[in-house]
C-alpha cells in the first residue's frame, strides 16, 4: 500500500509524528498552540502542515480543508491530548473528574468523528487507565464504540520496546477496518530470553544510550558538535543512523551550590546521601540523583534542566545531562532538531511520546490500514 497518511493533533514537538516518519509513514499535518513545540514540529517534518491553533477552538472542517483531505479518507490520527488533571504528579487534593484540563481528550474525539480515519492512537498517562474508578477509559472507549471502532487499550512499558526509561504510557489503539487493533508483544525484557518461539533482548540502560557522545564539562560545549568515537551498541547506531553531528550536545552550567551538591555524590546516588551542610531542606525522592551505568533511566520530564527536579545527572561527569542526552533517553534520534531556549526545549523533551514507542505500533497500524 502507500505510506500511511497521519495528522498529529495536540502535537507537540512531535514525538509521535517522528516515529512514524522513522516507519515510513507520511505525517500530513500537526496542530499545536505552544509556538516553540510547532517550530520544531515544522523543522523536522517540512512536508508537513503546521497548524498554529488552540484545539478547543478550531474547527474540525477547517483542519480537513487546510490539508486537503475528506472525511474517511485518512488512515490514522494519533495525538495526546494534555494529561495534568490525571498525572500522579498532582496532589491527589486537586485531581477532581471535571477538571477543564481533563476534558481535553472530548475536542480529540470530536477529530475523530469529524475526519473519520481508519485508525486511531491516542496517548495518556498511565492513571487514566484507572482514574475516577476507570470512568474515563471507560467513557473514551465508549465514544469510539459509538463511531463504529474497535478499540484496545494499554498502558505500555517503554523497557519493553527498546526505551532506556521506565516511562508507562496509557494508548487506545482503535481501528473501524476489518483488522483489529492489535498492540505489538515485548521485544526487551529485564533478562534475555531465547527459545525456539521467543526471542527478547535485555532492557537497554541510561548509560547504553548516552555513552558515545562526547565528555563535556559543567557549562560546556558547541553546536555542532562531531561524534568523537564509533557507536558502541546496536541503539548508538540506530539513533546515529541518519545524522552527522550533534545538536544540543551543551552542559548547562550550573550554579556554586548545585556544582557543590552534585560534586559529593556517587553514581546512583541523590539527595538523602548529600551531606547535612549542603542538603536542601527539602525535595523529591529523585532531587539531584546521578544516573548510575546499569540503571533504567526514570522518566525523563520537562523539568530535566534541573537538578533538584529528578535524576537527571550525568553518572560519569559532575554536570547535567544535556538537551541530546535527554533526548536519546527519550529515543529522539540524532536528525530530530529542538528550536527554542534551553527550557523550552526541556520541556518538549519531557512532554513527548518516545518516538520508539510510536515505532513499535506502526506495523499494526499499517495492518489495520491495509
């Protein structure tokens, strides 16, 4: 068949959208309302259109006449609507059903039944395959039923599909075609497991991922950057595949105290091992942690530019890991460019599906596509 056709709503800098495109499908259109995500978005899918736009506001019809298409004749809309009235990071005091920020998957659905694809991916957090005593789940698959779709739903472990992050992903994988939406076995597991039927690789590691980019120190480095060594293991070539040199290789420097704080640890290591006089007062269980080199990184959030804000230092050198770094966790390859400033761009790392997630569902996709 040709490529699989795809619009990306609430796109973000379009880490579902990437990988796709890493599968050969053909990414039509993305519509976010942050300006820096969308300019990313733009840089590395040119063919595709970015619609500027706030998802409560625009019209449907208006989205089908801006790419050209009519309704029924797409074959897959993927997209993850925003998630913080959900997320285990909201105190439990403020998460209430009709929060406005957990309404936003009903503008998705409203897509949905507008365009009529074949298929649909939407992504969540891993709560709300549970939240409100599984209401929400429950009512989404409803509304997928009601239009005529078969629907799967599964909360995906990153480890399992090639990702060195223990990142869980809630995806109603729908299909309205005579092939079900089926979600893709495991590759990766903790152990190796080889028989006659089966065959996984072991969980990828932080420290697999990030170990042939260039030492830098705290506060420094250029872009571009040359590779300064061969890659290391079959992930290092794959992210490497189809890119040069690196972008977004710099240390963010970091002040006296956090310099000091991140000194006086070990690998594996974080805040309730920082001695007395230099220990905050204060802070999450991950607060200044250092990755260690055997270790699962944990998920990579917006809030990766500092180091009070989870385990987001570098287990060899006493710094930050970089914009790359983080986005090799997250599996954004070497090609994929960030626009923005430091923060900005922290923050499309974290709110991004990994790409190698996407690129785990695309074969059962395009099946139910065919």
């Amino acid at each position: 068949m040709e490529n699989v056709k795809v619009i990306d709503l609430f796109c973000g800098c379009g880490g579902m959208s990437w990988g796709l495109s890493k599968a050969n499908f053909e990414v039509l259109a993305g519509v976010d309302n942050w300006q820096p995500a969308l300019e990313t978005f733009k840089l590395n899918h040119p063919q595709a259109v970015p619609i500027y736009a706030d998802m409560t506001a625009i019209n449907p019809k208006d989205l089908m006449d801006r790419v050209g298409i009519a309704k029924g004749e797409l074959d897959c809309i993927v997209g993850g609507p925003p998630c913080q009235g959900f997320s285990k990071n909201v105190p439990a005091s403020y998460r209430f059903l009709e929060d406005p920020r957990n309404q936003l998957f009903r503008y998705f659905m409203s897509f949905v039944e507008c365009l009529y694809p074949k298929t649909v991916v939407m992504e969540n957090v891993a709560e709300i395959y549970n939240a409100y005593s599984a209401s929400v789940r429950n009512e989404i698959i409803s509304i997928f039923e009601s239009l005529g779709y078969k629907t799967n739903v599964r909360v995906m472990y990153s480890p399992d599909y090639g990702i060195p992050q223990r990142r869980r992903r809630c995806m109603f994988f729908a299909s309205r075609t005579p092939v079900d939406p089926i979600f893709p076995e495991p590759a990766f597991s903790s152990s190796k497991n080889y028989d006659l039927f089966n065959s996984t690789k072991k969980y990828r590691t932080a420290w697999s991922a990030i170990s042939d980019l260039p030492k830098l120190k705290n506060g420094q480095g250029l872009e571009p950057v040359p590779y300064d060594k061969s890659p290391q293991n079959e992930y290092q070539k794959e992210m490497r595949l189809d890119s040069k040199a690196l972008y977004d290789h710099i240390s963010k420097k970091l002040n006296e105290k956090q310099f000091a704080r991140i000194s006086s640890l070990k690998p594996g290591q974080g805040i309730k091992h920082l001695p007395m006089e230099i220990r905050p007062k204060s802070g999450y269980s991950g607060a200044y942690g250092r990755l260690d080199f055997e270790m699962i990184a944990p998920t990579i959030t917006r809030w990766v530019f500092h180091p009070g804000s989870g385990r987001f230092c570098h287990p060899r050198e006493v710094r930050l890991i970089t914009i790359r770094e983080a986005a090799r966790i997250q599996s954004f390859s070497d090609d994929f460019i960030f626009r923005g400033t430091y923060t900005q761009k922290s923050y499309q790392v974290g709110n991004a599906v990994p790409p190698l997630l996407m690129c785990a569902l695309a074969d059962s996709i395009e099946k139910a596509c065919s």
